[in-house]
C-alpha cells in the first residue's frame, strides 16, 4: 500500500518522517491566561512541533440530551476565553515559534479558529459522527486530524469515504477515550490495523500518565503523536492530572528521536555494518 503523507505548516507527517509531537494545552490553563501562556513556553522548550488548543462555545459544546451537559458546560464555561483573549494567545504562541491548531466543537468556532490561522483542525472522538461539524471543517480546505476513540470500523470507513469523496487531507489517531488510561489498555496493536485498512498517515493520541506509550506507539507505526500538556499536574481539574510537563516532553522527544534512527537507520549505506562479512557470503 502506497501510504500518503500529509503536510501541516512546514512538516510532513508520515512514513520515514521524524515522528511529530502534539502539546495539548487544551484547557488546562483552566482560564488563567498566564497559565496558558507558561504552558506555551514549555512546550516550545520542550520541543513540540505543535501546540494545540481547544476552540468552542461552551453551551454548544455537548448535546443537550447528556444528563452531565449543565455540569460540563458550567465547568468549560470557566475556561473558556473570550476571542480577544483567545487571539492574544495564539499571537503570542506563534511569536514564540509555535504551529499552532485547535480542536473545535461546533461551526462558529471552525469559523474563528479559521481566522486565526490554525494550521489543521483536530476532530476529537466525541465529534467523529458529527456530519454536520466534518463537512464544514473540510470547507475550510486544511489539513484534518481525527481521534479514533469509541468506534467500530464500520464508523471510520464512513468518515474515511466522506474525506476521500472531498478530497480532505487527513490524519487518523488511534485513541482510547478514558481519561486517564491504564498503560495496559492502551491496545497499541490497533495502530497497525488502522495501518492496513487505511492510506493516510496513522497517529497516536495518547491518554495514559507518563512518558513510556508514544515510544511504543511510533515503533509500531504512528506517524503522530499527541498528549496533554500542563505546566503543574498537582491541579486536579481537567486533565492536567495525567499531563506531562516540559521535562516529560523532552525524554518523549529524546526517545522518538532514538524510534526513528532505529527504524529507518538513516547512515546505513554510508556505515554498511555489512561490509565485513560480505565476503562469506556463498552464492552457487
């Protein structure tokens, strides 16, 4: 199978490419702009390729007919920025060097991120069966990562032929949707099934605590690698619980890094570590 590949601002995500790191600063700032704005600094330190955020309406944000819509829309409501703010931050990511993207939850916001310059758009699992909030992102002609979490493969070969018919460029995650996951849930070998059902690049959003699931996600084939990011995992709301910070970060990346010349061995023709027994070799 011929893979594609998918470029978002300036990198290609896909086979023998370095594997990318998405930060998900998401709302862990829980409404602190300064919060957010340490948390962008550390995750450039870090060395994430991307920053990603969330973008919503909070009363928009869940149906209606969930019986917690009230108790997580009062919550996300705290957290949720005004534009102006919410623009001051990505300004002020992107003057830090940041790519920056967005998971959105309702059209209004696919509008706003749009005009931010988010660099992709992030589909969260919740969302995947959302027809309405797919078609009007594809509108906007940018890259698409979707999160694979709570789904059969009737369900991502629907989403799959509708990005495909509109010629989408896109990314599957594979994800589990519990928050946090126990490492031994993580069910890593769908990564490869995603792989050989479909022909766009295959990530990881990972939702464990710690730093050991993205090596085993990109040695079994992720292209992507997405986690939460917090400046403070002592905060016991929204997901900076089970976060990494900067210094997580850093070994997630030392260790990708390490992933890619062990699977691709970029200097193996210049070191030919065959060379010596070459002349054992018996041909008749």
């Amino acid at each position: 199978m011929t893979r594609r590949e998918v470029k978002i601002s300036d990198l290609i995500v896909g086979d023998g490419h370095k594997v990318s790191f998405i930060a998900e600063i998401g709302v862990n700032h829980l409404g602190n702009y300064e919060r957010a704005k340490q948390m962008v600094d550390d995750a450039v330190e870090g060395g994430a390729e991307f920053i990603k955020f969330q973008t919503y309406i909070a009363e928009k944000r869940y149906d209606k007919n969930n019986p917690k819509y009230k108790e997580f829309t009062d919550l996300v409501k705290e957290w949720q920025f005004s534009k102006d703010l919410e623009s001051d931050l990505w300004n002020y990511a992107k003057s830090k060097g940041a790519r920056v993207l967005t998971s959105v939850y309702d059209e209004e916001s696919v509008d706003f991120a749009n005009s931010l310059e988010t660099v992709a758009f992030k589909i969260a699992a919740f969302e995947l069966n959302n027809k309405k909030l797919l078609k009007k992102v594809i509108e906007k002609k940018k890259p698409i990562i979707i999160s694979c979490g709570m789904t059969n493969f009737d369900e991502t070969d629907e989403l799959v032929r509708l990005l495909e018919i509109q010629e989408a460029d896109f990314i599957l995650l594979h994800t589990v949707s519990s928050y946090p996951l126990e490492e031994k849930n993580s069910y890593l070998n769908k990564i490869r099934d995603l792989r050989n059902r479909y022909k766009c690049p295959i990530g990881h959003s990972d939702h464990t605590p710690g730093t050991n699931i993205p090596i085993l996600a990109s040695a079994v084939g992720a292209n992507i690698i997405e986690k939460h990011f917090t400046d403070n995992p002592k905060h016991r709301l929204s997901d900076n619980f089970f976060s990494i910070t900067k210094e997580q970060l850093i070994k997630i990346k030392f260790d990708l890094e390490y992933v890619h010349k062990v699977l691709y061995s970029p200097s193996f023709d210049k070191d030919d570590p065959e060379k010596f027994m070459r002349d054992f070799r018996k041909i008749s």
